[in-house]
C-alpha cells in the first residue's frame, strides 16, 4: 500500500532533506529510520521537494510504500513515537493509489519567507527568521516583486547545483506584507529551481534597502545569468507550508 | 539617569527571572552582567513582573540607573551586544523619569498562551507551545473564562508561594481564541498572582477537553482553595506580550 504522509520539521540541527553520508543526520534518513524501525521494512520515502539544510516545513508532502495493512493512526502516530524526540511529525497519513507520486503528482508548493527587520537580535523567532537591520520598504519590493510573475528564465535565481533540466518556470505568486518587524514573502509556483525562493528574497532584500530599483530586478532576470541578481538569502527564514496535488 | 528597557527573551535555557544561586542562569542575572560590561556601573534592575522558568517575553520592561549619560542607540546596542549569545534582546532603550518604576507604575499586563491542540508533537513550536491531545472545545472554555473577569478573591488560582499580599485581583481580559489547531488566550490585568494565568489556562482546559463544565469554573474560583481549580499549565506556552504604563 502505498502512504502520503505529511510533515512538519524544524530544519535546523538537519543538513537537509537528502540522505548524506552515515554521520550526517538528514530528515530523509530520520523519516526512513523511524519508518524502519515500526513496520520491520525497509523504507525508501518519495518526497516532494528536498529542502537545504536549516530550511523548515509546516507541510512537506511524501510518499511511502508499505507491505503490510496499517491503520492511519498507526502510521502517524508509530512514526511520530520513532522520531523522538528530532523535530519531525507526521501531521496526516493517508493511503493513495499507486498513481500517487509525492514529487510528480504535485501540482504546487508554496514557501513563506520571513525577514525579522530591527534593530534587536532575534531570540524567540532565532533559526526560524533572516534578521536584517537596514531598515527596509516593502512597495519598492512589491515592484520588483512584479517583475518576476509569470513564465521565465530562472537562471539568474538559481544556484549553480541545480539539477533541473530547464530554467524555465512559471511564478504564480510573489506576496509581500509586513506585519510590524516582519517581512513576509509568500512564493507559490507548480516547481521552484534550487535556491530560487531565497535568491529572489536576497535580490528584493536589495531593492528593500534602497540599494536597488525595482527596475533592476528585471535586469537581473533578463540577464539569465546568477552572477546578476542579488545574493541568496539564508536558510532558516524558509519554510516549505503546502503543495498541493 | 533612569532607563527603561523594552525586553524580548526565550525564557527556556533560563532558571526564570529572577537571580538565584550562582551557577543558575536567571535572565535578570544575564541582563545586569550585560549592562555592566558595557557601562563598568554596578546595574540593579527592577522588573515590571518575574516570569518564571521556561516563560517567554516579547515585551517585558525594565528600569535600571546609569550614572554616565549614554545615547538610546549605545544603552540599546550595547547591552544586546554583551548579551549574545543568549536568547535575551532590548528592543527599547528610553530614558525616563526617577519617578517610573517598572514595577509599580505599571497600570497593565498582557499574557498570551497558546496550546497546539492536535495529535503530532510541536516541532517548530517546540518550547513555545503546549501540547494538548485530546480535541478540545473553545465555546465551553469561553463561557468558564466569563466568570473569572472582573474583581474576586481568586485564592483558587494562586501558587502556594504566592507573595503578593491581597489574592483580590481585577480581570480585564480573558479572550480565548482558535486559529487551526492552535488555541490562544490573552489575559490582561492591572497585574496577577504567582502562576494566576497559567492556572486558569490548565482549569479552562479540564472545560475544552469536557472534564468539566464551564460552571465549574464558577465553583472553583468561589471555593478560594488552590485545590478546587485545575492544574497549572506548563511555562513554555506562556508569554509576556506587553506591559503598559
């Protein structure tokens, strides 16, 4: 049978999503691990976008497939009881059919980033916000924002690792809000490019200091060229909060 | 001069407010060392209320006297600077008159607690939250609140320690609130007993899980006895929002 388990993590004492070399403690191992450990099989999870290291999720998708006939609370909560006590929880399990694929069937994901922007260090909201000082104005960012609606030519967001085979993409939302101190970024596309949400924070955050136009967001896009946009923005402001099938 | 600071603090690694044995780390402890580095003056600070172990802050306040004058910017910046890496900030530096006093001029204080009410541990909110399994219902929990609002004797709702001299307390505000799966209240009042709001969030959550009904709440408060109410809800969902002046 096969399982889409949804998943909430703080991403920070992982080196990401994907199974690195033992010693390494990724959140894919961890899942595989817990999953091993109550069903007596070997696991091998499906998810629907590896996040970096130190990046979060309120609602990572993956699936699973299982031998032996579980209940759903079994499932959830036999996994949630082997993951303790790392910061991963099984928030739904669900049986799908075999078409089911967490990373092919996935129709959107949407990420939120959020910028903490004081004066005053973080520490409640530490590991899970970009503390930036300059004070930063959000309608030069909507602008920029602007720009980069629509089908285009990623390239200039996206890091030199990434595996994807085209650099085309169709963003379907960029929203920006503040609500007091923080600076809210909502992202949804059907796919990102690796590193493509936090580049396109770091080149906003530009424009938001005033170092930028909004004109030069879609400079840098045009250019299809990484070295032209802005730098990437670090992890632990990221959180994966939905794809949708 | 006589400073009063706005604070921001985790209260998790901390033994709670309030200096104690050395070799305990209190936030006060943490703050007094901070504004001694930065000054050389020996810093006594008076707060507008002890939180206790595991309890956060995102506004707590402060007073403090400084001989040397020093700019809202160095008081600010330098105490944070002395006071990483530890989850404790100054969002606020100002200087006021000899007659503010942190604690006594206080006309109100703001709590908000929050409960994760679902099955699947916190992760995120790991610290910040109490974790409550069973489904609970927030229309009972709102009538049991309505009848701790206003002035009463609210002994029931007391630690034993409790060194305030009167147990009459003003309840202003007991709103209770759902958002998903996370239930929030906020309580305000001129001020509260020792552990007065964490108690009424553990009586009102006997009434959201259907173990009581919200007139029990009424009996609880009218035995005066500590023993009649429910149990005392766990530091880390507590958080001090706002003290006002």
């Amino acid at each position: 049978m096969r399982w889409k388990l949804t998943l909430e993590y703080d991403g920070t004492p992982f080196v990401g999503w994907q199974r690195q070399e033992p010693g390494l403690l990724s959140i894919q191992q961890a899942l595989e691990d817990a999953i091993t450990a109550f069903s007596g099989e070997t696991a091998a999870v499906t998810t629907a976008g590896r996040t970096d290291a130190g990046v979060h999720a309120e609602g990572q998708v993956v699936h699973v497939d299982l031998t032996r006939d579980w209940s759903v609370k079994t499932v959830r909560d036999a996994i949630n009881a082997h993951l303790r006590p790392l910061p991963v929880a099984v928030l739904h399990a669900e049986p799908v059919s075999d078409e089911f694929n967490a990373r092919f069937s996935a129709k959107l994901r949407a990420y939120r980033y959020t910028i903490l922007n004081r004066r005053a260090p973080p520490t409640l909201e530490a590991n899970r916000i970009w503390h930036v000082v300059p004070k930063m104005d959000i309608e030069p960012m909507r602008e920029g924002a602007a720009h980069l609606l629509g089908h285009h030519d990623f390239s200039s967001f996206r890091a030199a690792d990434c595996q994807a085979k085209s650099p085309m993409r169709t963003l379907d939302k960029l929203e920006i809000t503040r609500d007091g101190d923080r600076i809210i970024f909502i992202a949804e596309a059907r796919s990102f490019l690796h590193h493509q949400v936090r580049n396109m924070v770091g080149t906003l955050s530009m424009v938001g200091k005033g170092r930028w136009t909004p004109d030069d967001v879609k400079q840098a896009l045009e250019a299809c060229d990484r070295a032209a946009a802005g730098p990437t923005a670090p992890p632990e402001g990221l959180v994966l909060t939905r794809v949708g099938y």
